[in-house]
C-alpha cells in the first residue's frame, strides 16, 4: 500500500505543478501577475462575500501588500469595494467588469474541452470517487493549512 501511496503523492505533485504552471500560463496570457489572478479568483469564489483580510490571508500576504494589489485591482476596474452590510468599517471585494472578462477566458471552450476530453472516459461511478478523494485531499489540506497558518500567527504575536 505505501507504494500506492508514493505514487499516489507524486501524482498529486505533479498535478500541482501542472496548474500552477498553466495559472503562470493563463496570468501571462491576459496580462496579470500571478498574485492579481489568484485574488481576482479567490473573490470571485467567494460571491461577494470576501473581505481585505480574507484575501490576505488566502494570498499569504501583509495587510500593507494586499491593500496594494486592491488598490491596483480596484483603479484597473478588476475588483469592486463594497460597504460590507453589518459592519460599518467593513468592507467587501466583489469582481469587476475587467475580472469578467478574465473569467470569461479561463472558462473558455478549449478549457472546457480539455476537462471534458478527460472527465468522459470514466464511468460515473468512477466519477463519484475520483470526487470524494479530491474533496477529501482539499479538506485535509484546507485544515491542516489553516493550522500551520495560526501557527505562524501565533509566533509572529509572540
């Protein structure tokens, strides 16, 4: 079984890899860095709900960074500021008319084909545990993330 298991882990770095190189890919093609991608995703993933902090914490960065890339995102018409609706001081990122765009793109038709070309040679029982282990891999990594993240909080306020 850990021979399973090594491949198993290889494979889902090399997967990381892979997209990550094609988000390079993508983020050159429409003229973003990686970072202005990764927010205009994580916000748009969010559905209206996403605040500064969020953001911050999602990219691994400063308050003082992420108010940059806002404030950037926000004059090339990328990301909407919103009053956030029970808190006064709060505020909220939508996506903006440029991000739609974007969106628009990284959904196109030969994305679409290339998942379909994959996803239509399994059955759809094979379907469903190809999805349970890949909602299993991002809940344990989400949590143990969110561990290490508070960790590292934790030792910075020391």
């Amino acid at each position: 079984m850990s021979l399973m298991h090594d491949q198993i882990d290889a494979l889902i770095r090399d997967l990381n890899d892979e997209m990550s190189r094609g988000y390079r890919a993508f983020s050159a093609a429409v003229g973003l860095n990686l970072s202005d991608l990764m927010a205009i995703g994580f916000i748009r993933d969010q559905e209206g709900k996403a605040t500064p902090t969020a953001l911050a914490r999602q990219l691994g960065m400063t308050s003082g960074a992420t108010a940059i890339l806002i404030n950037r995102l926000e004059r090339e018409n990328y990301v909407l500021r919103a009053q956030h609706p029970t808190d006064r001081r709060g505020t909220l990122l939508k996506v903006g008319p440029a991000a739609e765009k974007v969106s628009s793109i990284l959904l196109s038709s030969r994305a679409q084909r290339l998942r379909e070309a994959v996803l239509d040679r399994y059955s759809p029982a094979d379907l469903e545990v190809v999805e349970r282990f890949l909602s299993d891999i991002v809940g344990a990594l989400r949590q143990r993330n969110e561990r290490l993240e508070d960790e590292l909080a934790e030792k910075k306020g020391e």
